[in-house]
C-alpha cells in the first residue's frame, strides 16, 4: 500500500501573473509574499522549487497547496496523494488503473 503524503506547513511558489515567488500556508486563503523574489521570472521559478526541494516538498505536495488555496482545502485537489510525481492531477478512474 501506498503511503498517504501529508501537506507541509507552507511550501513557496511564483505568481503566473508576476513571477514573484510567493508563501503558501497550509488552510490560508491567499499567500503571502515574500522578500526572496528577483527580477527574473525563470530565476525564481528556480529558486522557489529549490527551496521546496531543500524543506523535502514534493511537486505534488506544492500543486496541493496551490490546489488548496485556489479551490478550498476540503477540494481532492488539495490532495497531495491525487497528484503523481511530476505534479499533475490524477483522475479517480486513472488512480484505480
């Protein structure tokens, strides 16, 4: 059996809109900004995942808080267990596969 992973306290992501790197905390209703972004786009992406790597954060832990604070955190997609490795959602019919 497969073992149920958990949501960390907060992971850190970049905002599509802007690209500055953001905090969010597990149950919060919006993120939090932070001073760790830098003017390049693709140099915070980078930065953000490393920091989520160093916490021990997966990618489907970080698109399950993504998840959760867009769409509620009682949703599936804020179910680290409903992402696979790459964090992409995985649909109920291709999880029974």
């Amino acid at each position: 059996m497969k073992e149920k992973i958990e949501l960390p306290d907060f992971c850190y992501t970049t905002l599509f809109s802007t690209g500055e790197i953001v905090r969010i905390k597990r149950g919060a209703l919006t993120y939090e900004r932070t001073d760790r972004s830098t003017p390049d786009r693709a140099m915070n992406r980078l930065l953000a995942e490393r920091c989520n790597t160093v916490m021990g954060i997966t990618k489907a832990q970080k698109e399950a808080m993504l998840g959760g604070m867009l769409l509620g955190w009682e949703r599936p997609a804020a179910d680290p267990n409903r992402y696979d490795l790459s964090g992409n959602f995985i649909l109920i019919e291709d999880m029974e596969k």
